[in-house]
C-alpha cells in the first residue's frame, strides 16, 4: 500500500490561535511559533500512515520544556535535544520507518 503524503499548515484555523508557549505569552501560538510540530506532524503522518496533527506534535514539545522558539531551530542550538525527544515520541507513536 502507497502512503500518501499529508500537508499541515500551522496557520490552519483548527489550531493556529492555540498556544505554543512556555512562558504564557499570548502572542505565542502554534501559527506563530510551531514551525517545528506542524513539519514534524506531517512527517510522522506519512512514516505511521495515521493522523499525528500539530497539536499532538506541540503538546509534546511543550511537555518538554520547548515552546518559545522554532523546535528545530532550538533543538540545533542546544545540543540536539530535540532529536532525543522526537526519538521518545518516536517510540511513544510507534516505529517510524519500519
């Protein structure tokens, strides 16, 4: 079976106005921030072959202490963190890529 690629937009009314932040700010949401989930949901979606939306992808990071900055971006400037917590939900959702 063929696996079709999903597109997300975190500007998408379904979830852009919903926080992404660690400090309470309101200005920070998943349309404004979350560059970082939303690719990661969409990259999920296709290794699972089942829906992993941006807002499951954000409440993880943010669980994780990320949310004021792109995940990525923040997950290259400390150490690569973030590569240890996406190989936690990795295992949390199932086996990607096998």
């Amino acid at each position: 079976m063929t696996q079709k690629l999903v597109y997300y937009s975190q500007k998408d009314k379904r979830w852009s106005n919903l926080p992404f932040t660690i400090t309470g700010n309101k200005k920070q949401t998943i349309g404004t921030r979350a560059c970082g989930p939303t690719a990661f949901a969409m990259a999920a979606s296709y290794f699972l072959g089942r829906a992993v939306l941006p807002t499951e992808a954000a409440k993880f990071a943010l669980d994780k202490g990320y949310g004021n900055d792109c995940l990525i971006k923040r997950g290259i400037k400390n150490d690569g963190r973030i590569s240890v917590h996406f190989s936690v939900l990795k295992k949390k959702l199932g086996n990607i890529g096998s």
